[in-house]
C-alpha cells in the first residue's frame, strides 16, 4: 500500500512543480519519491537489477532535463568550470546519477618484494568521459575538493580519479552515503567499502596470521570486483596472488616473495 502512497506522491509532486508551477524541482525530495516510485515497480513487475537501474536512470533525467526545458527558454551550455559547479553544488544527488552510468570503484595488489608480505594494495575510484568533455571532470574534481586528478587517456578518452585513502574515507564514501546509488552498483561500492576500510585502517600491516587473511580478504574482493570487466589476464593474477597467499603458513621470506614474482612472469602476465 505505501509504495501506491509514493507513486502518487512523486506523480503529484513532479505534475505540480513542472507543469503548474513551472519551478525546477529540488531534487533531493525529488531523489526520494522517485527512488521509492521505481522500487515499486521493481517489486510489482520486475525481478532484474539491471532493469531496476535502467528505469530509475530514465526517470530522473527524464524529468530533470523536461524541468531544465520547462524553465528556460533556451537550453543551458555550461561552458566553464565555475558554472558546472556551481550546478553540481546546486544538485549533488546528479553526481550519484551520473556515477552509476560512467564510475567504477577498484581495487589492486601490486607486487613489491620490500612490503612486509610482498604485496601492495591500491585503491581507484574514477569516472571516465570523452576527453571533449574534460572541464566536467575538472569541476567533478572541484567539487570534492580538488582531491584527485585528472588524467588524459588513449584515445580521446580523459578520467577524474581519486586514489588516496584517506579522500576515498572522508570524502568519497560519505557523499555515497548521503546520494546512494541505486541498482547493482549499489553493491560493487558496498563491496569496495570493505577494500577502504582494510586499507585505511592499516589492517593489511603485521607479521601475523590476522594480517595474511586480511590480505586474503582484500584480494578476493579485488577478484569479485574484477569479475564484470571480463579482463582474464587480471583474473588469472588475482587466482596466482590468492592461492599463493593461502599457501603460505606464516610471514613470506624474501624467497617466498620472490617466487610469487616469477610464477606471474611464468605466466605472462605483467607484474
């Protein structure tokens, strides 16, 4: 009964505010009844993610771009950075909508003999564009504070990337908590959190046994998150990183740690 309750809320609310009022809407009432609206349909009609996260995407800019057309005569260009930020400061819940489409939360072991356990963990949280499109990237980058980077890519192809641990913590995360994304993404960041708090809390450092399967932990969420991308050569890095790491009985030697070097070059795959 309640999700009929938001469906005729979120219809009256959008009728009124775009069509009687001519009024931009505040999205985050906005966010709240749409979200609600489309986990009615998916419980009523739906059974896939996919579909759940296709829908709710259609909605909202559906709707924000029919408000942006509603009340201006002509179509915003925004051609500086100032501007885009000052739009995304006006409309954050925007940037969770835009990460479920262009974001991806990573994480990876990088192999170093002089780390205690001979591994090295990272962390990535990036968005992706066109590089035609960079200034939005740039503001993106503004808007958390200028916390990251920005990067040009092969093939016209630029990213906004966030790295350092402490940003991804205090930053990145929180904002993630307050504009949730909404379908299967919503569980690669819930995923991905764990990697963050493995890694901000120092739990990856020591000699003992705790340390090893915390390390285990992180590659195998490395792996899960990996899956999707389809890429087997990082696959098959991660199996050669995880079962070397179970293999283990205590703290690596050096000899150890240069045995897994080899066995990853054994297998061409680059270190």
């Amino acid at each position: 009964m309640m999700y009929y309750i938001y469906f005729i809320l979120c219809y009256n609310y959008i009728l009124k505010q775009l069509y009687y009022k001519r009024n931009i809407i505040n999205f985050d009432v906005f966010y709240f009844y749409v979200n609600k609206l489309v986990e009615w349909l998916r419980a009523k009609y739906l059974n896939n993610h996919c579909h759940y996260f296709f829908i709710w995407s259609c909605i909202v800019r559906y709707f924000f771009y029919k408000s942006e057309i509603l009340n201006n005569d002509n179509i915003n260009h925004f051609k500086n950075i100032n501007d885009i930020l000052k739009f995304l400061i006006k409309n954050p819940m925007l940037l969770s909508v835009f990460d479920f489409v262009e974001g991806c939360f990573t994480g990876y072991l990088s192999l170093y003999k002089k780390a205690l356990w001979g591994l090295q963990p990272g962390l990535d949280f990036n968005i992706t564009q066109s590089t035609n499109d960079k200034l939005l990237l740039e503001s993106i980058n503004l808007f958390f504070n200028n916390k990251g980077g920005v990067y040009n890519k092969p093939n016209n192809v630029s990213v906004v990337a966030f790295r350092n641990v402490k940003v991804l913590k205090e930053e990145i995360i929180p904002f993630f908590n307050k504009y949730p994304l909404v379908g299967i993404k919503s569980y690669e960041l819930e995923r991905w959190i764990k990697l963050v708090d493995i890694y901000y809390y120092k739990k990856h450092i020591g000699k003992n046994i705790n340390t090893k399967n915390y390390i285990l932990n992180f590659a195998e969420v490395v792996k899960d998150l990996n899956i999707k991308r389809n890429n087997k050569n990082k696959l098959k890095r991660i199996d050669i990183i995880i079962d070397w790491l179970k293999s283990l009985n205590s703290f690596p030697n050096m000899e150890e740690k240069l045995s897994l070097i080899e066995l990853i070059r054994a297998n061409s795959i680059n270190i």
